[in-house]
C-alpha cells in the first residue's frame, strides 16, 4: 500500500466569513499526516475537509496552516494510535500503569495514559499519548478535546447497529501500518483490536483470523471500511473474494455535508464527522 501525506484541501467558502466559534474543527492525527474537517454548528454542516503532512509536531502544523489556530467552538482532536484498552467501567482500573500493561505497552518516562468514554458500552477506551504532543495540544488549541481515535468509531458503530435488523457486523480502519478492527455479534462487541500490516495480504489475514474465532462469517456479514481503501483498489478487490457485503464507511447521519465538496473526494474523510458523537 502507499500512503499520500501531501496537502489537500476541499472547502466550502461560502460561510468563511462567518466567525470560527461556530465551527467545530476535527483533526485525526495520523503517522505522518493530519486529516481535518469543518463542521459549521448552527447550518449542521461540514464545510470542508483536509490532509496535511505531519511530522510530529501540532505547533510546526500551526506554523504552516495558522487557521487551524483560530478560537473554535471546540477542537476534537482524534490521536490514532492502535496501542489501546476497552476497559469496563467500575469493574477494572485501566488507567492503572499495571493493568495496563498486562495486554498493552507504556513509555512511562515520555508518555501518560488518557481516557476517553464510551457512552453506549458503558465502558472507556485507555490510551498513552506521548507528553509532548499532549503539552503542544493543548497550548495551541483552545477549547479542545484529546479522543482516542477509535472511541468515536464504536459510539457511531453501536448506534447503527441498533438501527438495523442484522445481528453482527464487521468494521474495519485501514492506517499506514495498522488495521483496526471491530467484529459486533448479537448486537454486542466482541472484538477491538489493532493488528500490526505491511499490505492488503496482512489486511485480509487479520479479517479473515478474526471473523474465524469469533464464528462470524464473511459470506453473511457486512464489512464496513474506512481509512487507506477505495472502492476497486487492490485491497477492496482481494477482500471483495471473502465478503459478499462489503461498504465504505458512511458520515454521521444527523448532519449534512456540503454539495460543493464531492463524495469521491470527501469519502476518505466520512469516519472523522463520527467525532462529533464526542463533542462538548
């Protein structure tokens, strides 16, 4: 797979004038790139989206792009790291360095764990955040929120899973050398976890892996793709083999996008609009 991290930008300019407060700017900070997205509160609509590299730094992304600074209604900033805990409320700590490790990894000298809640699991997603990026987060943005990038993805999830008839369902993100993957049956999850991939072959493995240990099968489920994949491309046409029903993500339902940015060129960026589930 290749991995673009070049700028792009599709915008909406027709309430640019209006003030930054009514906007809620969300940024998925990637490996090597920040994708962003404009949400213009009282029209319910998302005004543009963007890519922009990214090398570590919020205040370098600053430097360059100095909009991305302005006094937003709230900033939701979506850290994607594939290094996290499910955690059930009340029943274990999992902010506890020692729990923590059990099943996951912190850098303890440069890093601090962070939570963020899932309402419709009664649960919390642990997450360590280096303690520099945290400090640059939070001095170059006001009114900001830090979010696990995956806890916004199962709230979405679990929201349409109560909307529909099926039973299960498969969902998967496509990072530059991850793959996350939820796996819901009976309407529950029952599966959260983040695979190490070089490929569209480690991406079909871990799929199909997990589908088998969990007794879920690929010819009845409905796979859900967001992330590094479109439609035709060499990853879709391989797992295409596997899964009889197979869809890219879809952006929150209660709000609109705006008509002047093309869903060919925004699909990549549907799964960021699920952060507003998170918003203040």
């Amino acid at each position: 797979m290749t991995y673009s991290s070049e700028t792009e930008e599709f915008f909406d300019l027709t309430y640019s004038n209006e003030p930054a407060s009514y906007y809620y700017l969300i940024l998925e900070l990637q490996t090597h790139a920040v994708k962003a997205a404009w949400f213009h509160s009282t029209k319910n609509l998302i005004t543009g989206f963007a890519t922009y590299p990214f090398d570590g730094s919020i205040s370098n992304l600053v430097k360059a792009h100095p909009f991305l600074a302005s006094e937003f209604k709230e900033v939701l900033v979506c850290v994607e790291c594939p290094n996290y805990l499910v955690s059930p409320k009340h029943v274990i700590d999992g902010t506890s360095q020692e729990i923590f490790n059990l099943s996951n990894t912190l850098d303890s000298e440069n890093e601090v764990l962070r939570t963020t809640d899932l309402v419709n699991l009664k649960s919390e997603i642990i997450h360590p955040i280096s303690m520099e990026l945290e400090s640059e987060i939070t001095s170059n943005f006001k009114h900001v929120k830090i979010l696990s990038h995956i806890a916004p993805r199962i709230e979405h999830e679990m929201n349409m899973l109560r909307s529909v008839q099926a039973e299960a369902a498969m969902h998967a993100h496509i990072a530059a050398d991850s793959i996350d993957i939820r796996i819901y049956n009976r309407k529950k999850l029952s599966l959260a976890n983040a695979f190490y991939q070089t490929g569209k072959e480690d991406v079909a493995y871990y799929l199909l892996f997990s589908s088998e240990v969990l007794e879920v099968n690929p010819e009845e489920t409905k796979l859900i793709l967001s992330g590094t994949i479109n439609i035709g491309d060499d990853t879709w046409t391989l797992l295409s083999k596997y899964w009889k029903n197979i869809a890219l993500v879809e952006p929150l339902s209660r709000i609109e996008i705006s008509e002047k940015l093309s869903s060919e060129t925004a699909a990549s960026y549907y799964h960021l609009t699920h952060a507003l589930l998170c918003a203040s």
